[in-house]
C-alpha cells in the first residue's frame, strides 16, 4: 500500500497518537513517524529538557519549524504530533494544507490512566490542570480534524481498523500499482 499524502494525527496527551500510528503503519507497510521523538533526535535533548531549558515557548518554536519540515517534504507518512501542536494558528494552518487530520479524542482522565510516566509529559502536572488543559485543546482539535474517532473503552485494534476504513474510503491509502 502506498499513502498520497500525510497523515496528521493529533488529540490529547495519552490519547494513543503514536501507537495508533505505529499499528497503522504496519498494517499497512507505510512509514510512520513519532514528531516528539524526531524533536529529540534532532535537538539531541528530551522534551523537557527543552522545556526546561527554553520554556514552552522555545520547545512550540521548534515544533512549528518540525512541522513545516514535515509538510515539505515528498511522499506521505503518518505522523503522530505532540497535544500542544494545535495552540498555533500557524501550526493548524499547516496541518489543514499538509495532509489530513485524524484527531484521536480522550478525556483526561482516561489520559491519566493511560500515562504511565507523567514526568516526561510537561504539561500533565494533575488532574484538574489537565482536564481544563484537555477542554481548552478541543475545540483546536476538532477545527483541525478531518476525522474524530473516540477512543474511549476501544481497543488499539478496533481504532486502527476505523482509521484504516476512513483513510481507504478517502483514497489517503492506495494499493500500489504494479
């Protein structure tokens, strides 16, 4: 199989961004491509490292230089994007023109259960601050988003198989020709 253009996902912390994409690609035998890993590949520091270093502003500078990198480059790949990714005008503007949009939604307090180490996630300091750090996110979410699926109560294997049947019935992911 082959994609024709990139793949977006985004959503809340602990919503299953990068392990949804992982399994999608691999069932599909496309690339797939983790953007906070790739962030720390590139910087050769973590994410909060780089939070603590330059605050959350210097990390959202070198996010929005990532994801227009990403946008410009040839082919398509499924890219799982850090929460925050939507705070930037400038960022969602990317996302729309860049490819399609799977918005992956979860409450926080599944995120919660679902983040086993919350001390890699900047941002994730309680419940409360992340349950209004979640209401405050989805409306960016849902104005960028293509395609919603809830991940509430589903398995990884019931939410690959709906992003699958939504990017097949889209003609995102082809059979290859040949």
């Amino acid at each position: 199989m082959e994609l024709v253009r990139n793949v977006f996902f985004v959503g809340f912390m602990g919503a299953g961004k990068s392990t949804v994409a992982r399994k999608v690609a691999r069932s599909c035998g496309v690339a797939s491509l983790d953007m906070d890993k790739y962030i720390e590949r590139s910087c050769g520091r973590t994410i909060p490292e780089i939070f603590d270093e330059g605050g959350e502003e210097a990390f959202r500078r070198i996010e929005t230089d990532t994801l227009r990198e990403l946008c410009g480059k040839d082919g398509g790949m499924l890219i799982s994007c850090g929460g925050g990714i939507v705070k930037s005008e400038e960022n969602r503007q990317l996302l729309r023109d860049g490819g399609v949009v799977v918005h992956l939604m979860v409450d926080a307090d599944e995120a919660a259960a679902r983040i086993s180490d919350k001390s890699s996630r900047p941002l994730f300091n309680d419940i409360e601050s992340a349950c209004s750090l979640c209401a405050e996110r989805r409306p960016l979410y849902e104005e960028v988003a293509d395609f919603t699926v809830f991940t509430g109560g589903k398995d990884l294997r019931d939410i690959s198989r709906e992003v699958r049947r939504y990017l097949s019935q889209e003609g995102v992911i082809c059979q290859q020709q040949g």
